[in-house]
C-alpha cells in the first residue's frame, strides 16, 4: 500500500582517468524511488468532512515516509553530478531525515543541522543516525541554522540544500510539481480544490505550478483553488493571506509557539513563501489556521475511519476543510487533501 522499496542499489566505484576512484550513479534513479505515491478515494473520510468527494494523496509512502523524498533524493542526485563530497541542510526533522538517505544513496557525507530543544521525533532522529549522517545542534530557531549552516557549506565546500537557496529553490519547485501531474494522471482532469500544509510553501507552490503548466498546455480547463493550511502558532503564508496581503509578512520570532504537533509547520519566514502566497492568490485559493486540537482529532480520524496513519501536521488540511463545511449540507465537488507525512510512532 504505501510503496515501501524492497531494496535500494547503492553506487559502485570505477576509476576515472586519473586513476582515482568515480562514484557511478545508483541503478534506480530517484524517479524510482521516491512519487507515484497512492491516492485514496476518502468515502468515509468525506462524509465526516461533509464534501461530495474527497481524494487523499498519500505522501507517507515514500521511502522515509514524507514527501520530502521527492526533493532529497533529487538534489543528493545533483550534488553528485557536481562532484560534491558532501550535502547539509537545516531541519526539524523530517528533511533531514529525508537526505539523510538520500545521501547514504548517493554516497555523500550528510550534515543535519538540528535546533536545541526541537521535539525531533525519535523515530526522524534514528532514520538521521542510521544513515550515517552527522547532526549538528546549535541554538537559535530554524531560520538561523538555515542561515548558519549555509554559511558552513559555504566555509567547507558542501552541497547546500536549504530551502531558498538559488538552484534549490528551482528544483524543488520543479519535483513538487510531480504532485500535481500525479492527481491529473490518476484523476483524469484537476480536482476543484487542493488542501496542502504549509511551512515554508516550497511543497504547495510546487504543486500549484504544475498545475499552472497542465493549464497552460491545455491539458486542464481550469487550475483548482489552492488552500493553504497551518498551524495557529506560527505560519507567515497563512497570517499574510489573512491579513489580505500580496506580499510576505515575517511573524515576530515571540510569535512562534512549537509544539510536538505544529513544529513541522511553524515559521517566522518561510522561504519559498512569497511563492505560495502567489498560488493562493492567482488561484482565487484561501489559507486558514488548524489548532493542535484539530490537528490531532483529525488524524485520528483518519486512521480509524479510512486506516491511514499521519502526522498530526499532516491532518491541518482535513481539520481547515472540515470547518468551512456544514454538517446539515454536503458541499459539490471534487476536494484533494495532500497528507505530507507519515506518523510512525
């Protein structure tokens, strides 16, 4: 059901002409290894939610359980094809966990940078150690060991995969994008609306642009309303929407309020979120808030009622989606939760 690899080919070493050892490529690409991800027609899930039909793009089933696979594992391919030794990048969590095994794929040396005090979750934190890689914890929130460990890949010629970087940037956007082909391959035609959790917007502004291109192309008739969901405690894309405003606004650092639940979601900037903000917008989309509450009642709903097992984080989407319905009349449509993240404790 969720597209576990049975085995992953590992590089070999050949020599160049030089004589000293070359890296080749693993013999599945990452194309293999990590999209395609199921989708599941929600029937009970819909009617507790009250909409007419609702898909679930199930983003667990790639290799470390998120869709932070689909961009790890293409830019550990890329740093490789640029001769880097090594790739770093900030997290709290789930894409370190995510490069981590990329990187262990590819044969680089992972540097994951870690805040002090993040509720990582043990089972991120063992994928992270098993793969070999090298955790750094340093004080500060996330943005500052962003900027920190850019410096450092910076300082020692590695790879830089944090969110926002040049490059990065484009190609993330670019794999996110594979979502929106997916539910338009699987779906034959774009759902009506698209419910994705934000954080720093890189996975909902990909999605909209692939969208945008199936339009383009004269592939879709329409592109659907993008919703933007997050955390109360903590998320510019969702504040800067509400405050009806066309471009980012940076949360206070005091703003920011982590818990075990919202932590994947919270930001004071996010990094590709002028680009999300964007997609809402041109889209004629929303962004709305899900308390931790929600958040938890909705994953749990999801696991008894369709045996789908998520982050809390994950179920923002079900939890937004849910509060904009009334129970007395179900609402016509076609609506697509993307659940981002599988919850493997």
């Amino acid at each position: 059901m969720f597209g576990i690899i049975q085995k992953a080919v590992y590089p070999t070493m050949t020599t160049e002409s030089n004589g000293k050892p070359r890296r080749e490529p693993p013999k599945a690409t990452f194309k293999d290894l990590a999209g395609s991800s199921l989708l599941v027609d929600g029937r009970n899930i819909a009617r507790y939610a009250g909409v007419e039909k609702l898909y679930l793009k199930c983003e667990f089933g790639n290799p470390t359980g998120t869709q932070k696979d689909r961009i790890a594992l293409a830019l550990a391919e890329l740093a490789w094809s640029q001769r880097y030794e090594a790739i770093a990048t900030a997290t709290c969590g789930n894409f370190g966990a995510a490069l981590a095994f990329a990187a262990k794929l590819w044969e680089l040396k992972a540097h994951i940078f870690i805040p002090n005090g993040y509720h990582v979750p043990k089972d991120r934190l063992k994928r992270i150690i098993d793969s070999g890689a090298e955790i750094h914890y340093e004080d500060g929130q996330y943005e500052d060991l962003v900027l920190s460990s850019s410096k450092k890949c910076t300082e020692m010629g590695w790879f830089n995969a944090n969110p926002g970087v040049d490059g990065v940037k484009q190609l993330s956007i670019r794999e996110y994008a594979e979502i929106a082909y997916e539910l338009f391959r699987d779906l034959r035609r774009a759902p009506d609306y698209v419910f994705c959790p934000v954080g720093n917007g890189t996975t909902f502004a990909g999605i909209y642009s692939g969208f945008k291109k199936l339009y383009d192309t004269g592939k879709i008739s329409e592109v659907p309303r993008m919703v933007a969901t997050s955390t109360r405690r903590g998320n510019p894309i969702v504040k800067s929407f509400l405050m009806k405003s066309r471009t980012m606004i940076d949360l206070g650092r005091d703003e920011i309020k982590e818990s075990k639940v919202n932590e994947p979601l919270t930001n004071w900037h996010s990094f590709d979120g002028q680009e999300a903000l964007d997609a809402i917008y041109e889209s004629e989309g929303f962004a709305d808030y899900a308390s931790d509450t929600k958040m938890m009642e909705f994953a749990r709903v999801l696991r008894e009622e369709e045996g789908l097992n998520v982050l809390p984080a994950s179920a923002s989407t079900l939890a937004v989606l849910s509060a904009l319905t009334d129970n007395k009349v179900t609402v016509k449509g076609k609506f697509t939760a993307i659940l981002t993240g599988r919850d493997f404790s």
